[in-house]
C-alpha cells in the first residue's frame, strides 16, 4: 500500500510535464495551421464582388448569369534554379498558392488572367528548368473546370526585347496557347491579348508577326461595331464579333512618365514615385502606346510590370489599372483585382492578402509568449500569482 503511493507521487511530475509538452505541441500547431492557412480563408472571405449596373436600363443591376466575375493578377514571379534559393522558393510558393486556391474557393470567379511575369527566370531557363518550373505553376495555379486561366507573356517570361527569340516565345505560346493579338470573348466581352515586348516598333520578326496580328484584329473589331454597310464589302465578309469595346490586357503599362500621380496603400514607395520612366523598359514607348489606343479605343486597359498600384486616364477618358505584384517577395501587402464585367460596363474592386508583416508580428507574439510559458513552466520565471502569494505569506510571518 505504501509503496504504490510512493510511485504515484514519483510519476505526477512525469505527468504534469507531459501534460505541458502536450499543451506547448497544440499550442505551436495552432499558430502555424492559423499562419499558415486559416489566415488567407480570414482575409479573403472580407473581399466581395462589386455591383455593376446595366447598360440597357441603368439604375437596375445586371442579373449574375450575365456578368463575368475575372478575378485579375500579375507578376507572380515564381523563383527558378539560378537566383531562387530553396526556402525563398518554398515560402513564396506556399504563400501564392494557398492564396490562389483560397481565391477560387470562396470567390469562384469564371475567369482568371495573369499578367506576365509568371517565372523569374523564363529568360535564362534550361528546357529541363523550364519543364519543372511550368510543373510547378500548374500545381500552384490549378483551376477547376469551371474557371478558365488566361496566361500573358512578360519580359521575365521570355526577356526582354534584345532577349527575345522565336524559340522562348514560342516555348511559352506552347505551354500557354498564347499568341499575341489573340482575342478572347466571353459572355459577349471583349479581351484584347497583347504581347506587350514585342511592341519594341524595330521591325524584328516576332514584333512585325505581333503587330500584324493587332491590326488585323483591329480592323475585325471596328467592323463588328459598325452597321451593315453595302459599300464598306471587306466589312460585310468579315466574321462578326460582339458589338462591345474591348478591353485591352498587356503585361508593360502605356506610356506615362513615371508614378508621381499614383496613390493608395500598394502604389510606388514616396522615394521611387518620382523616378522617370523608361521607355521600353518600364513602359511601352509613346508611339507604341498611342497605336494601341488608336487601334483599339479600348474602354479598359489591365497592366502589370511595376508591381505597383496604378490608376491613369489616357486621353482623358480611357482607364488604365496597374495591378500589383501577386508576390510577397516582391512586396508586402499583394493583392488582386476582381472585375464584374459586363458588354457596356464594368465595377472593380481589390482584394488584399495577408500582410507579410502582420504574419510576422503574429509568429514574434507567440513566440514571446512561448519563452514565457516555458520558464514559468521550469519556475525560472516566477509567475505573479505566486509572487504576490509570497509576499502575503512573509508579511504574516513578520
């Protein structure tokens, strides 16, 4: 009888320390399973759809089986096997892709479109990195069959222009089914593709291919707005395509001097806002711009490349979104753009992630909170409790 009292007292501090090695590991788990996941359905699930109102009978919104939910990202900027060092890569990855099928999961868009820039190193890629980079964004970016991916080339892509060859543009046509001056038109709407490094205006061979494209889609859809006109033949012969202004996706913004006027949370930090842009390399060219515009009289036009926030107006009256980077390496708060979309109209709205900061801030929390925990455990860190029992217990001995 005594003596199993005596093993009994002898395993209660056993006990008591796996009891808190259990509570630590439940502890640890939640911080991460809510960091790690939880967080992105936490944040995404605030953002909605915007309304967008009818062009026929303004005032009365648009029933959802005729508006087109695009949910819009750019530069990605998945890390290859040159600059991308395996934990950078792992943590980014894990990041986009959590957000991603986040995104698709409570907001069931019809429509994805990336803007360019989807690998870090498409410029420079063996075939075999190349193969295991595609393999890697189709895990990443998996759609359902419900939802469509539309994918556009960007300089990181394919390089920029003194980079570009046939072979890395036609590599990424291949796995994309990407052409530029290829149109897309869905629920009536309008989607201009443009290869946006090709529009250098040197005469090279992928760029004349790219431009004769443009115009030839230029003229279809000029065609399409016109009515059935017996003089104008070419017109009457042409394939007749939905009467609506298109909207126009390339991965360089038109040209526009640099970031000065751009506001928001996510726009350019104060100190780069003011640093002029080059053109052709952070923007299209004036001319290149302008053929744009002039071709196309587009009533939207989405860009990506400074992996900023950006809202301009061009010719006074034609919108143009930079959207910014999809990526925490490249920023600390990304974000997306969901688009309602309709023939005549169109209402956006952005979506933030997770602050890469606040995530962080969470993790030095409960790891202060760990320690602390920990020695009170070992009594290294004498809980107040205690210490004030102490001190009542002193004071009636005096």
């Amino acid at each position: 009888m005594l003596s199993s009292s005596s093993t009994t007292v002898k395993n209660l501090p056993l006990k008591r320390r796996l009891c808190f090695l259990l509570k630590l590991v439940c502890f640890v788990s939640s911080v991460l399973i809510f960091c790690e996941f939880l967080i992105y359905y936490v944040v995404i699930f605030q953002c909605r759809w915007p309304d967008v109102k009818g062009g026929a009978h303004k005032g009365e919104k648009e029933t959802s089986a005729s508006v087109l939910k695009a949910l819009i990202l750019a530069d990605t900027h998945l890390l290859g096997e040159i600059k991308g060092h395996w934990l950078d890569k792992l943590r980014r990855e894990w990041q986009m892709e959590r957000s991603f099928q986040t995104a698709l999961w409570l907001l069931q868009p019809d429509i994805v479109f990336i803007l360019g820039d989807v690998f870090d190193e498409g410029k420079w890629s063996s075939p075999q990195a190349w193969a295991d980079d595609v393999r890697r964004f189709r895990k990443m970016f998996k759609c359902p069959v419900s939802t469509e991916l539309v994918v556009l080339v960007g300089n990181h892509d394919i390089g920029f222009h003194y980079e570009m060859t046939t072979y890395k543009v036609n590599r990424f046509e291949k796995v994309f089914n990407f052409t530029s001056g290829k149109l897309i038109t869905r629920k009536g709407i309008n989607f201009v593709l443009v290869n946006s490094v090709a529009m250098e205006g040197d005469g090279c061979a992928v760029c004349r291919t790219s431009e004769a494209k443009l115009v030839a889609l230029s003229h279809k859809l000029n065609c399409s707005q016109q009515k059935l006109n017996h003089s104008n033949r070419r017109c009457n012969e042409m394939e007749k395509l939905p009467a609506s202004e298109p909207i126009l996706l390339q991965h360089y913004p038109l040209y526009r001097k640099s970031d000065a006027e751009c506001i928001g949370e996510d726009s350019a930090p104060p100190e780069e806002k003011n640093i002029p842009f080059k053109e052709k390399y952070d923007v299209l060219s004036q001319e290149a711009s302008r053929k744009l515009l002039w071709w196309f009289q587009p009533r939207l036009i989405l860009s990506g490349h400074t992996h900023s926030a950006c809202e301009v107006l061009h010719a006074g009256k034609i919108p143009e979104i930079s959207v910014p980077s999809f990526s925490w390496r490249n920023r600390n708060n990304p974000s997306f753009i969901m688009g309602s979309i309709t023939p005549t109209d169109f209402s956006l709205q952005k979506c933030f992630l997770p602050f890469e900061s606040r995530v962080f801030t969470i993790y030095c929390a409960a790891g202060a909170l760990l320690v602390i925990l920990v020695l009170a455990h070992v009594q290294l860190l004498t809980p107040p409790f205690y210490f004030a029992q102490r001190l009542i217990s002193k004071h009636k001995a005096v």
